[in-house]
C-alpha cells in the first residue's frame, strides 16, 4: 500500500487550525479484518456517531474496508482551500458534542 499522503495531512491540519475543529493526523484504524492501517485523517467529530476517516486518493484502499466510515478525497484536496473544506464538512454533518461551528452549513 503507498506511504500517507503528508501534503494531504497538512492541508487538513491547516484547515483544522483555521477553522478550530478536531481533527487526529495521522490516525490508526482497523480494517474489517482486524488489522490496523495508518490513514491520513480522523474527523472525530463529522459524518457519524464514529467519526470519518479521510484517505487520500492515491492510497488505493477501497471504500468499506476499514471499520469506520470513510472518505477518499482526491487530489485537490492536498492543497488548503477553506470554501472546498467548509462544503465538504457540511456534506458529512456535524455529530460532535455541543452545538456545530459557526461556518458549518446546515442542510
């Protein structure tokens, strides 16, 4: 499987910073069949109960596979990009404690 994507970590880390939100990178998950594999990103806080992994595209590992929900992002995502980030946090929707951010769109 390839390395972690660091230009994709630290745009998310970059977003994280910017926008104050939880994020864990690098972040250890299991697979369905129990072993762990490194991805780039855990949202905490975004897309469910269980939070959301988000893996680089160029990692190849297929939607499923790991124990938690996933997201493979492509590779625009390397780069910070406020707006892009904001829409895509809105789409998984906030299931953190307390009330969402103030940026985060309501759908």
């Amino acid at each position: 499987m390839n390395a972690l994507d660091d230009r994709l970590i630290t745009a998310w880390r970059t977003a994280s910073s910017d926008l104050d939100f939880r994020l864990l990178s690098p972040f250890l998950a299991e697979d369905k069949s129990g072993k762990v594999v490194e991805v780039e990103c855990y949202l905490p806080d975004f897309g469910s109960r269980e939070g959301t992994v988000l893996v680089s595209f160029a990692r190849r590992i297929r939607l499923g596979a790991l124990k938690r929900p996933m997201v493979i992002l492509p590779k625009e995502y390397r780069k910070y990009a406020r707006k892009a980030v904001v829409a895509t946090l809105s789409d998984l929707g906030w299931f953190g404690p307390g009330e969402p951010p103030p940026w985060l769109s309501v759908r």
